[in-house]
C-alpha cells in the first residue's frame, strides 16, 4: 500500500495556488497549525481528508477555539503525531508514532530522531525572513516512510 500525506503549514490566511497544486493527488493532508481563517481549511477539505492543529497565531476566532493543539493521524501501522512547536513534542510519544510534524519556526527541515522522522514542511504563507515557501510531503510504502520538502515556484 503507498501512500501520499502532503503537509502544509503557517499559511497565516494566505493560502497559495501553488500550495494548493503540489498538494494535489494527496491521499491525506496535515496542516501545522498558524491556519489564519477557515476558509484555508475548507479548501485543503476538497483535496483530501484533513488533520489539523491549532498555531499560536489561531487563538482569537471562535472557529480556532475547536481546533486541537495536538493530533495523530494513523495509516495501517504508522501513527504521524502533530503539534505546531516543536518544544511541544512530548518525550514519550504515543504507540506507533514514527513521524512527527511541527510548523512555527517557517524553516522547512527533516531529521530522524531515535528512528522517528521529524519533519516541518516550513511556511506556505506570506514570506518570512529570506526563507523559502514550501510544502511537505510523506511517501508511505507498508511500514516504511521518506519526507520529502518541497520549495514552491512563485510568480
């Protein structure tokens, strides 16, 4: 069984067509939180089924107050924990957590830890700094899972 997770991030109200195209053909998508109104996540709704996170930004509308600041999303055997910071992550993660996801800092990276891959997609949204625009993508084969970032190609 493969299958595709896009990951989205701190699109704080700016939700861009090319987010929006690279997340296409996604069996599951996961946004790290800093969302900025629903409507983002009424759009991701039509491409796949949707996790989502609360950021620190999502705190004065009353349709951020539902959204949990954690969340797993489990496919067959592999359980993909998300939170928006990374401090957050708890120590002990939950049974069959092999991928964590974390938005907030707008750094797109990917590293193993103790045999979990931590992955930030980076930011969607409006630029920050000098750091790219990026989405991320999770490849899960059976039990086996690769991160993939990818940098966005702006007009």
């Amino acid at each position: 069984m493969s299958v595709k997770v896009g990951l989205i991030s701190d699109t704080h109200g700016l939700l861009r067509p090319q987010a929006l195209e690279a997340l296409q053909g996604c069996d599951y998508l996961i946004h790290g939180g800093d969302i900025g109104k629903p409507e983002i996540l009424d759009a991701l709704k039509t491409i796949a089924p949707l996790t989502v996170v609360r950021g620190n930004n999502d705190t004065d509308d009353a349709w951020a107050r539902d959204v949990p600041h954690q969340a797993v999303l489990r496919i067959g055997d592999v359980a993909i924990y998300t939170t928006h910071i990374l401090a957050d992550v708890p120590a002990s993660l939950p049974d069959g957590v092999r991928v964590v996801v974390t938005g907030h800092s707008h750094r797109p990276v990917q590293q193993t830890r103790d045999g979990v891959l931590f992955i930030n997609p980076g930011s969607a949204g409006p630029r920050r700094f000098k750091l790219p625009i990026t989405v991320g993508m999770l490849h899960i084969e059976g039990d086996q899972v690769r991160g993939e970032l990818i940098e966005l190609a702006l007009k």
